[in-house]
C-alpha cells in the first residue's frame, strides 16, 4: 500500500542542495519535509503521517505510539539506534534502514586518515604554512618522520561490507590485515580474539555498529596491548572508545596517533575529551565519511526502494517488522 501522507525530519544533514530528491518524491504524492526537526517539534510533524523518514531525529517510544498512523519508518542511515526497534515492533511500525550505501566514500576517508598519519601530512601542511620550508636550508623538510603503509600490519574490527573493502584496499598498498573476533560472536577460525590481535597490528580500523557489546569496547586496557607506535581509526561509532582513555594513551605515548570521525555525542556542544588542541597525533573530523554526494544520492535512491518495498508488500532492509 503506497503512503499517503509522508514525512521527512531532517533533511539538512543529507542534502545540502546537491541531490536529486525525485526517487523519494515519487513514492508519495503528500510530502512534508524539514531541514531539521528538534525534539520538542517530533510529535506534531509526525501525527497523522504513515510514513516517517529520519536521519538522526530520535523516535522513541512515546512518539511512535503517539502516532497512531504510522506504518513504517525509514532510517535514512545504516545504525537504527535513534529509533526504539522494540517499540516499533510492538505497535506494529515496520522499520528498515540503508546499508552498503556508504561504502566507496567510507573506505575513501579510513585510508585519508591513514594516509595523513603515515605521511604527516598535517605537521608538513603547518610546516609550509610557517615559513619553515622557506627557512630550510636544503631542498626538501625531513622534519616529521614519514611511514610506509607497505609491510603493516592492519587490523579490522567488524568485518561487514565495509570491513572487507577496507581489507581489499588495504592489499593494495601491500599492508598484511589481521581480522579481529567480535565480542559475542561465534569463534571463527580466520578472527582472532581482540587481546591476541592488538599487539600485532600497527593500524586498527573500526567498523563494527555501536550495541551493548561493543560499548567502551577500546579503552585503557585494549589501548594498553596495542604498539606504541600503533594507529587508531574509528569511523564507525564514538560510543565504541572510552574517548578519554584515546585522549590519556595519546598524551602518555601509549599509542602513537589516533583519527576519529565520530563522538559519543554529535554535535559537541558541551566538549569532547578528543577536542583538546593539545593532544599530540590526532586527527578529529567532524562525522563526514560517509558524505560524498554520491552516497548521499545513492542513500535517498536506497530509502525509496525501501519504500516501495513496503508498498509492495515486499520485504526490503528491515530491521524491524510489522
């Protein structure tokens, strides 16, 4: 059954002008869509409404049951935690998600990030900016030691799609790649458990969702086992690292740099321990990974073919069933 009255919560942090909105468009003739909805306005903008697309607006339990209408709910992402998956399948709401959208641009960013750390690509763009080029007296800087990703060792928590392209790279630039066991898992016999893995890695990427399980999963006891000239990545989700033990272990030298592009709150309006300008070897991007205009285009493609899945009658990314 198509949608009769759909709404869009939060379009100004997928669409910043630059994408083609006619595949969602379609799928209802009644839009209502808003660059941003905030907490207090969700419950009105969804009332009346069987079809509810959000990003990241938090739809708990009190709005889905207070939106007798609804029938589904399109998480314009991959991580469902804004919505109560359990509340939804109680009251009926069927939800799906995005997955594998992101993929191209993600990979893209892990290896920028990389790459920044083994080049020192900050500390030389500083450098030049300072005038100390200028002031060298030989042709070149050798300031900043640089590394070779050729001959590391990587290792990769969460081995999904995104997981495994990270991995494809990775044998491009001739870095050997260790696969970690994720906590609750089945023990497999190519994954090593997290304590054997980290001292034998000079990278760890993370790609693994945020959930009990792997909340706090790296803190100062994982960081502890890692080389101190090791690297830490996470472009996945910030409750998955004690922030202030990345922060600690990078001040002490117990790791040698750190990259993030997520936090446990976004935005940081009160601060972040990973903010403090003075801790050394860390690069900080504000969740924009996955933001390539192309994998904002193929994410409203995706959210259509969910919803006209659903109107089908067919079953298309659910995460949560009516």
């Amino acid at each position: 059954m198509k949608p009769t009255r759909a709404v869009l919560l939060d379009l100004a942090s997928i669409d910043r002008g630059d994408i083609d909105l006619s595949p969602l468009r379609s799928m209802c003739e009644r839009w209502e869509i808003y660059d941003r909805t905030a907490p207090d306005e969700t419950a009105r903008r969804i009332a009346g409404a069987d079809l509810v697309v959000s990003n990241k607006v938090v739809l708990d339990w009190g709005l889905l049951e207070s939106a007798a209408a609804l029938k589904l709910v399109c998480v314009a992402a991959t991580g469902t935690n804004n919505v109560d998956l359990a509340a939804a399948r109680e009251l009926g709401i069927a939800v799906t998600n995005v997955r594998g959208y992101a993929t191209p641009a993600v990979v893209q960013h892990v290896f920028a990030l990389m790459l920044a750390h083994a080049t020192r690509l900050v500390e030389y763009r500083q450098a030049v900016l300072d005038g100390a080029w200028g002031r060298s007296d030989q042709f070149c800087l050798l300031d900043f030691p640089i590394r070779e990703l050729s001959g590391r060792v990587l290792g990769i928590l969460g081995y999904g799609e995104l997981g495994r392209a990270v991995a494809h790279v990775a044998a491009a630039f001739g870095m050997d790649v260790l696969v970690a066991q994720r906590p609750g898992g089945a023990p497999q016999p190519d994954r090593l458990p997290l304590a054997e893995l980290l001292p034998r890695v000079d990278v760890l990427t993370l790609h693994c969702p945020l959930a009990e399980n792997t909340r706090n999963l790296i803190g100062a006891g994982e960081l502890a086992l890692m080389k101190p000239d090791a690297l830490l990545i996470n472009t996945a989700r910030g409750g998955i690292v004690d922030e202030e033990a990345v922060a600690e272990a990078l001040r002490a030298g117990v790791i040698g740099g750190a990259a993030v592009d997520v936090l446990t709150v976004e935005p940081p309006r009160d601060g972040n321990p990973l903010l403090d300008p003075s801790i050394p070897n860390l690069i900080v991007t504000p969740h924009v990974a996955w933001a390539s205009r192309e994998c904002r285009q193929r994410l409203m493609q995706e959210v259509a073919e969910n919803i006209r899945a659903f109107a089908e009658g067919r079953e298309r990314n659910r995460v949560a069933t009516a």
